[in-house]
C-alpha cells in the first residue's frame, strides 16, 4: 500500500482512519485497510478548520455537516467521511447518501428454495467436489482486473457488494466504472451478493439501521440489475443473535452466508506476505478429498496481492486437486432463480443508468443473436433477449437478467404474490382533465354522455358514481 504525503497528512489530522484502521484487528476488520482511491483533493483549507474539534461518545456530533472520523475529530475529507471509518452517529457520512429511486421495502420477500435463512447462518457448502470463492468490499480499482483473470479460467465466483465504502461513492453513481462492472459480474454468469450499504457492523447499529444498511443497497443494485439478492454476508462476519440482527437478515428474506476457509488476505496484501494466504487455502484442502468435501472460501477484491496473486493460485490449486470452481448458490445447490429477487415495477421505474434505453435503428434478429440495437421482438427465436444474447421464451431468456431494450421481458418471479397482496393497478388515464373513470361497460358510457350535457362537473361525477355503483 502506498500512501502519498498529502493523504498521509490527510490521516494523520483526521486523526484517522488510516491510522487506526493500518493495524489489523483479530475480527476481519478487511476493508479497513484499503484506500485504493486518490485522496489528493483533500482541501487542506477544510482538514485546518475542522483541526480540533472533537466528536464521538462523550463530545457529541459534529456541526456544518462535517464527517465524525474514527479517533473522534471533525472534518470533511474523504478521510474522515469514508465508509466504514466515518461514525454515523456523530456526523455527515458518505453512508448517509441515499441511492436514487423508489424503495424496495414493499417487494415481496418469499423464503423459496431449501438453503435456510435467517436467523440460520450457511458456513458451509453442500455436496463434494466444489469450491465456491467468493470476494467481498467490492468493486474498487482492482476489480475489472479480476474478473478479466476470472474470464481467462471461465471461472464463476460470488461477489459480496458493499454499496458505498472506501470512498468510492454509490455503486450505481453514472460516470464512475462500478455499475458496469456488476453487471459485467452478472453477464459473465458470476453471483452478486450483498455486503450492505455502507460496511457497518450490523450487530452495533439499531434495527433502523440495520434495514437501511440492507434495503439502500438493495435499491443501488436494483437500479444496476433490476433487482436485488437473496445472498448477504455481514461486514466483519458480525451478526448476532442478540443483537436481533440475525432475525432481522430472515425477516428481510436473506441467506446469511459466512464461510469455512479464510484466506486472511487482508493481513497479508504484500507480495511477500501472500503466501500466508496460499498456505491457509493449501492446508485446508489438504484436510479432505475432492469426492468427499466442498469449500466456501473468503478472500477480497479490494485487496492488490489477492486480485493479482492469491485468486490465480487458488484457481489453478483447485482445478489440481479435482474441484469445480462455482458460485455460493450453485454450492449450496440452490437454483439461480433463486438468488435474486425481481423488482416488478422496474420496466417502467428502474433507472438504468449504466445503458440507456435506445429505442431508435432497431434490427429484428436474424439469427437468434440479440442485445445493442438488435431486438427480439418479431423474431421467430423468441421474444425475450436474455443475458447471453440470445432470443428465446423460456425463463432463462424472459428473467432476470433479460435486456428489456433488445425485446420483451417477463415481469417479476413473484408477480402472482404480489398483485394478490398489493393494489390493483389501474391504467392511467390518458388526459389528467378527464373525470372519466376506468373500466367503463357502454350502458355507463352512454349515462355518463348525457349527465356530461347538463349539469357540473362535479355533481355529474357524484350521479355517476351512484349509477356505477348499483351496475355493480
Ligand atoms: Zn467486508
């Protein structure tokens, strides 16, 4: 890690972050240790006035929106604003930023499948001969590089996504790379996971809290996917059953998923210090066969030495000794249909912010072949272009995933539950001056006509909505 002058005086005022956060705790304290962004415009001007004023337990909150760091001292550098460092309690925090569009609160969260959910934890994989890496904190500036190393072994790995941490802004924030490469994850056939919003330790912060920290990621991803996962893992592998974190994880409808090999990866981010992480990877396998044992294992892509040392060997270490390399759900034997949950509103609410909708020069498919400017809709393949680029019907094209600017997408898995539970919805009228209702029979429309010709506005809806009425 390599700090420059300014960011280490950045640090040292905010008194700080990197100081506190350098030295390793015992408890997974990863993501602390990585800056991984240009921290060259602190505003030296900002970081003097707010030199010496306090905040945290005992001093209070900091005033003029100024960001509560770690040691307990005010200011607004990234240093002491950034996510997890930055306390939410006493201060503006980049965990504080609320991603764009409608809440998920009201989708509907049915616990399908037969991988338990809170307040139940998976530590383990199921069946033999599988390994499931998985890479959480992400993405930051390694990330892209990883998944090209992915792509050279076509292997499938899980990313547990933090929604806002290290500095690097919200996920789906237009103009940065992150949106992108989730959904470079996604298309490449990897699992996307939740490691909450801002990197909190769900087990410290209220149950308010708590949902925030779940649902705002959930909304920042929908926007990227057009839905979200059932998959989380909590920051620091925190999540008590005292703390009612564990049943609040259920009660949000998530798998909690911990692990049973840790790398370490983030003791050990030097390229003399990696081998530690491939010695735990190595010895662990060497305690079981492939035939007899699978392995959930947790590294992070945050991480230099891991992205550009330990993924490769753990891959080619695998491959070796007879493992399949798969994601969470596939190791858990949980179909992919279950890993997400469709935000059905999302066709005519979600923003989509990493592709615009062209609608314009659209070429039907010829060839079965789909997504740019080249639509399913009026092929004879299939109506729906589903994430391979492909036309089709089936629910793999039609699903999650489906490119609703290439063809037709079906609607949400759940979409039965939720018009069950929710309101009807009702097509809008076209003109907002019209005081015509809806769903009218012609006997209504011919009343309606001639009320229309005699009295008010307002008494003629009163009269027809009598007459609507006892039509029934
Ligand atoms: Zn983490």
């Amino acid at each position: 890690m390599h700090f420059s002058p300014l960011m280490i005086i950045a640090s040292a005022i905010a008194g700080s972050a990197a100081h506190v956060t350098l030295q390793p705790s015992s408890k997974h304290d990863e993501n602390d240790l990585i800056t991984g962004l240009d921290w060259n415009d602190t505003s030296p001007a900002l970081v003097e006035r707010n030199f010496l004023a306090r905040c945290g337990l005992g001093f209070g909150k900091c005033s003029d929106d100024g960001c509560c760091s770690t040691a307990g001292y005010c200011g607004k550098t990234k240093a002491h604003c950034r996510s997890p460092d930055c306390q939410i309690d006493y201060g503006h925090c980049d965990a504080h930023m609320t991603p764009d569009g409608p809440p998920t609160s009201g989708i509907p969260r049915p616990k399908v499948g037969k991988v338990p959910y809170g307040p139940k934890v998976v530590r383990s994989c199921v069946g033999a001969g599988n390994i499931a890496l998985t890479f959480d904190d992400g993405p930051n500036k390694y990330t892209e590089d990883l998944l090209d190393l992915l792509d050279k072994y076509d292997a499938k790995v899980t990313f547990f996504i933090t929604g806002n941490n290290n500095a690097k802004g919200p996920i789906d924030t237009p103009g940065m790379p992150w949106a992108s490469m989730i959904e470079r994850m996604y298309q490449s056939g990897h699992q996307i996971a939740s490691h909450t919003w801002s990197h909190q330790d769900l087990s410290k912060i209220t149950p308010e809290q708590r949902r925030i920290q779940i649902l705002w990621n959930e909304v920042a991803l929908r926007n990227i996917l057009g839905g979200f996962p059932t998959y989380m893992r909590p920051p620091y592998s925190s999540c008590t059953e005292k703390s009612g974190c564990l049943k609040d994880m259920g009660n949000l409808g998530y798998h909690v998923i911990l692990y049973d090999i840790d790398t370490e990866d983030y003791r050990h981010d030097s390229s003399s210090a990696i081998q530690g992480s491939k010695d735990i990877f190595d010895k662990n396998l060497a305690r079981a066969k492939a035939s007899h044992k699978s392995w959930l294992v947790i590294a992070h892509d945050v991480h230099e030495q891991t992205v550009y040392n330990l993924t490769e060997h753990m891959v080619k270490k695998a491959s070796k000794d007879g493992y399949n390399i798969v994601t969470v759900g596939e190791c858990l034997d949980d179909p992919e249909e279950n890993w997400y949950r469709m935000d059905e509103s999302s066709e005519l609410t979600i923003l989509r912010k990493t592709k615009p909708l062209a609608t314009a020069n659209r070429v039907i498919s010829h060839d079965g072949r789909c997504g740019g400017n080249v639509t399913c809709r009026g092929s004879k393949f299939g109506s729906c272009c589903g994430k391979n680029n492909y036309c089709g019907n089936s629910p793999k094209h039609c699903g999650f995933g489906c490119q609703p600017n290439a063809g037709h997408c079906q609607k949400a898995r759940h979409t039965s539950t939720v018009h069950k539970h929710g309101p009807e919805k009702r097509p809008a009228t076209s003109d907002a001056g019209s005081l015509l209702p809806p769903g009218l029979s012609v006997v209504e429309l011919v009343l309606f006509a001639a009320l229309a010709s005699s009295a008010g506005d307002l008494l003629r809806l009163l009269v027809f909505a009598l007459i609507h009425e006892s039509l029934g």
